[in-house]
C-alpha cells in the first residue's frame, strides 16, 4: 500500500493498494466516528462494487445511504445533481456527515461538486474505480456538471478529505475504458517522468499498476500543490486536451475521452517535431507507445474542422491559443499559439 500526501486549501491522503474496498469501513473508522455515510455511485458501479463497500461500511457500525444514478456522461447534469442534494436533504445529512464518490469521472466529478454545495460544504471522499478518475479526476479537488452549451461548465475547486484507490476494482473495467485511462497515464510520462514513459514503453499493458498509479498520482499532486487553481503550470495537464476536445466534439462524442486525447498527444507530437520543437525521434517515440496501448494517433478530421471547434469552444481562447507541447521527453512547455498559426500547426501535425 502506498500513501501520497496532497498539501492543498486541504491537505489529505491517497491511498493506492488493494483489497481497499473490502477494508472502508475499518479505514474510515480510523477517522470518522457516529457519522452517516452517502455512497453515491452509478449503476454500473453499483452492480459490481457497492455490496462489497456497503457491506464494509455497515460491518463498522456505520449507518449508509445509497444514491446510484444511470452510468454516463448523460446523467452529469443540473438535474441528477439536485438529485443528490434533495437525497441528502431528505435523509437529514449534516456537515458532521460524509459523502463517498464511488465510481469513474461522472460519479467523482458531480459527487464532489453536491458536496460542495451542500450546506456550503459536507465532506467527501474520493473511490475511484477506473484509471483515469485514479489518476486524474479524483485528485486535485477539480469538480464539475455539464450544462446543455458545454461538458464541465459549471463546478468549483473543492478537495476531497482521502481518496482511496483499490487496484482490484480495475479488473471489472471493460478493455475500452481502461485503455482510455491509458492516455492519461502516458500523458504524465511525456509531461514530466522519462523513467515512467520508459516502463510504460517496455511493459506495455503489463505495466506495474501499483507503481504507476502512485506515480502518476505523486505527479498530480506535485501540479496541484503548486497551482491548485488551474492559473498557470496545471494547464500541463492539458496535453492532448485541447484538440481532443475537438476531436470529442467533431465525433459528436461517439470517439471516447482518452480515445481523442490520445490522438491529440500524437498530432501535437508530430507538429512540435515540424515546428522544431522537439526531435522527430521523440515525436516517433511518443507515438509508438501510444500505438503499443491500441491507442489512436491519427483522427478521421480535417485541420480545418478541429481548428473551427477549437475556436467556438469560446471558454478558453482569446487571440492565443495555449498548446501544451513537447520538448522532450518529460519535458513540455506551455506556448501560446496566435489564433491565426493555429490551423497550420495542426496541418502540420496530421
Ligand atoms: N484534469 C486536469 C486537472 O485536474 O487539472
């Protein structure tokens, strides 16, 4: 078991290892005594995580209430998130209660965003059970709801009090959603560790997850405990996001999150090497191994169609675009691309 400090507004534990779920209620009795719990979940979660972690929770002695809402990225809306408030409300939660995430991004993302609001703030613990929630969305306090103009427009910064991952609930994943967690994990290595993006190169899917995890993890926390509010270096982060959001949306959200990001990471790779950014051979590196994960590194758009939707995705651009982009391996800078440059640097990239 492997434990990561977060020094935040809040400074909490994460925790990686396995057989966790089997131990919650023993692990928050060393915290949290004569509480409620909240477990909210989805349902895909739900069938094959929540009677382990309920079974758990009540074992020790705590009282649990179970809100599971439909699995997708449909159900992050206004409403499934008043949902959660009236929930609480109903069954008499107060800031002395807590609330447990249990799931992937959706279930973190809308549980951390009730639990911020609720009574101005309850606290909540993080279970992420996909790689990517393990790795990104769960650490870093990053919450958020999706309204009909936009994924993610509305939410806060609000940290979790311990986010617990079991690497054992990674076994229920099907291939696709694990494979997306994948382009993020990649993304830490080109971003930050060449040693990470050297086991990551060797090993392929057999990577050691318990070392990488808590890797990508200390990585984030290390971005977080120097930007927690997203005003400058966490920006890094976005690698890959900001033409795989257009790719995301060009698809009209039929090619998956990490799907497009990692196709992203591939076509800024290959512009940065035109643009002489970086070497060729560390743009073909990068892509090979997004390759050995199955991971796309071309998209079915043309320049021109990424580069319109970047340019109507109006909440992040001015006459700058900020691209994440590769130096070297484990090494990126922030550049700010002027408006008019950015459809040849992607051409460049195809
Ligand atoms: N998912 C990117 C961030 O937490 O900033």
């Amino acid at each position: 078991m492997n434990i990561i400090n977060v020094n935040a507004s809040k400074d909490y534990r994460v925790i990686v290892g396995f057989g966790i779920l089997h131990h919650l209620g023993e692990q928050l009795r060393t915290q949290y005594t004569d509480c409620k719990v909240a477990v909210v979940t989805d349902s895909n979660v739900a069938f094959h995580h929540l009677a382990v972690a309920n079974e758990s929770l009540t074992s020790a002695g705590f009282q649990v209430h179970t809100f599971a809402f439909p699995a997708g990225e449909p159900s992050k809306t206004a409403d499934t998130f008043l949902q959660i408030l009236n929930f609480l409300a109903d069954n008499h939660f107060t800031r002395s209660d807590l609330i447990i995430a249990l799931g992937g991004g959706v279930v973190g993302d809308i549980t951390g965003f009730a639990a911020a609001c609720y009574l101005r703030g309850i606290p909540y613990i993080q279970i992420p059970t996909t790689l990517l929630a393990m790795v990104d969305s769960s650490v870093g306090g990053k919450t958020a709801i999706d309204l009909p103009a936009g994924k993610n427009l509305a939410g806060a910064f609000y940290q979790p009090a311990m986010v617990l991952c079991d690497i054992d609930t990674l076994a229920t994943l099907p291939e696709d959603v694990f494979r997306d967690g994948c382009a993020e994990v990649i993304k830490y290595g080109i971003l930050y560790d060449c040693d990470l993006f050297a086991h990551l190169s060797e090993k392929g899917f057999n990577f050691d997850r318990q070392y990488v995890i808590t890797r990508c993890i200390e990585l984030k926390r290390d971005v977080v405990a120097e930007d927690e509010f997203d005003t400058g270096l966490r920006q890094k982060l976005n690698l890959g996001h900001t033409i795989g959001h257009a790719i995301e949306a060009n698809s009209s959200y039929q090619i998956t999150h990490g799907s497009a990001v990692a196709a992203g990471i591939a076509i800024i790779s290959r512009a940065a090497a035109a643009w002489q950014h970086c070497t060729w051979d560390t743009s073909r590196r990068i892509i090979s191994v997004l390759s050995a994960f199955h991971l796309p590194t071309k998209c079915p758009f043309s320049s021109e169609q990424l580069y319109h939707s970047m340019l109507s995705d109006k909440k992040r651009f001015g006459k700058t675009v900020n691209l994440i982009i590769p130096n070297a391996i484990g090494n990126c800078n922030i550049i700010p691309v002027a408006v008019e440059q950015l459809q040849s640097f992607i051409e460049a990239g195809m």
